[in-house]
C-alpha cells in the first residue's frame, strides 16, 4: 500500500506564542495511523522551534525550501546539510510562489530537488498548472515539462524518495478547489509520467494534492485513487481543521 502524506505549509505565518500553541494542539488531537505521515513546514526561523515541540512526537517537520547549494557564498540561502543538521524530514522544491514570485526555473528546482536528496530530506515536488495554461488545454504538458526537468536532472530512482505535490496555481489561497475528478486526472498524468520509466515505482510515488484543501472537502478529495494524500497551506493554520484533514487521509488510508 502507498504511504499517505498530510503537510502543512504554513507560508510566512506564524510567531513563537502562535506557533506553540498550535504545534500543541495538533500534537494533542493527531492520531498517528500506519502508512500515514503527518508534518509541517514552517519558516526558517521557527524551524528549531518546530523540531524541540514535535520531539517525540508522531509527527515531523519540514521547510519551505532550500538552496540548490550545500555550502558557500549564497547569503540568505539555506542548505539542505543544514536542515538536516535539525532534523528535517521534509522539504518542499519548486513550491508555485517560489517559482512566480521569485522566478524559480525547472532546472533549478531540479537542482534543489536533488540537493535535498544529497542531504538525505525527501524533497516535495510541488507541480501545477495556471488557469490560464488549463483553459489553454496546456495542463498535461505543463506539468510533464515540470516532472521531466527533475526526472532529466535526477532519474527515475530518485522518486524512490520523494513526493509529488499537484498544486493547480488557480486554487492555491483561492478557496477555489480542483474537483475530486480534476484531481484524479492530474495525478493520473503524474503518475503515468514515471510509470513509463519506472511502472513499479511509480506505483509506490506519493502523490498529493494541494489547493484550498478544508475539512469539508478533504474526504471527497483523498478519496480519489490517485491521491494519497495533501499539501495544506491556509487550514494549516487552524488546529482544528489540519486535525480534521488528518483524519480524512487516514480514514481514506483505513478504508483501502
Ligand atoms: P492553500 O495553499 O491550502 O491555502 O490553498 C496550499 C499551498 O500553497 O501549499
């Protein structure tokens, strides 16, 4: 059976007192099941914050990125050996703000998913397509130009360790959620991707879905075969509703 994957992204939200309360929350509420991980990405500076809370605990922490880079003259970067160094489980790569506000290309989100892998953190590849490329009809190519880029760079193995985050950029803080049905054929096409490199691998690949994902959706969403899972930015925030996203995966992972 496929691992499942509930995260959140927190952005750049969040203080020490806000943080300490909501980490524990979640660490109160949250169940662990079997095949399903559970972590949150916060921002850098909470990072060692999150890692003391989370000790212990059934869940895991991840960052928001990471340079391509392992060490040397990048200022304001962030190495992948130095997220390790704390203990990180997750990192997203290729996230749609990085990419659209700081102009983040496929190669070097290629580069980031590998110095991820180097450092030993499983990189989440964030994926997803803009309205205007869907209404183009352009979804499926857009997002085999963004998978490719990581499978050139990388190979097909090093999915082995990874997860697939389908972000369609049109629902991400929109409120405006992909159907189950739109989700499934994204996945579908991500999974089919690998497949024709690896049928086996591809079989075992996390895939989650991400965009505006709230308790009242998530069952209907993690429900799809394809879809193991989420990728959760704004109902991150609320104690209540991650812990609610969390129990749809699992009931999701239960019932297969
Ligand atoms: P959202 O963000 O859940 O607030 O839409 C998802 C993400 O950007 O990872």
């Amino acid at each position: 059976m496929r691992r499942r994957l509930v995260a959140g992204n927190w952005k750049m939200h969040g203080s020490r007192a806000v943080n300490l309360a909501l980490l524990s929350s979640l660490k109160r509420s949250i169940v662990p099941i079997d095949g399903l991980g559970v972590a949150v990405c916060a921002p850098f500076p909470y990072l060692s914050q999150v890692a003391d809370s989370l000790r212990g605990s059934s869940l895991v922490w991840g960052a928001q990125d990471l340079s391509e880079h392992d060490v040397g003259p990048y200022t304001g970067e962030v190495s992948g050996p130095m997220l390790a160094d704390f203990g990180c489980a997750y990192v997203l790569v290729g996230h749609s703000e990085r990419r659209v506000l700081h102009g983040e290309t496929d190669r070097q989100i290629a580069a980031k998913f590998g110095a991820a892998q180097r450092a030993g953190l499983i990189p989440v590849l964030c994926v997803g397509e803009t309205l205007e490329q869907r209404d183009g009809g352009e979804m499926q190519a857009v997002l085999r130009r963004q998978v490719d880029a990581v499978l050139k760079a990388s190979g097909v193995a090093a999915f082995r360790r990874a997860v697939v985050a389908y972000e369609p950029v049109w629902a991400i803080g929109t409120g405006r959620t992909a159907t189950p049905a739109q989700a499934q054929a994204a996945h579908l096409h991500l999974r089919s991707l690998v497949a024709a490199q690896d049928a086996g691998l591809a079989a075992e690949l996390t895939i989650v879905y991400g965009g505006s994902v709230k308790p009242g959706n998530a069952k209907e969403i993690f429900s799809m075969p394809d879809v193991d899972g989420g990728l959760i930015g704004g109902a991150s925030l609320v104690a209540e509703d991650f812990t609610a996203i969390c129990s749809a995966a699992a009931a999701a992972q239960k019932q297969e």
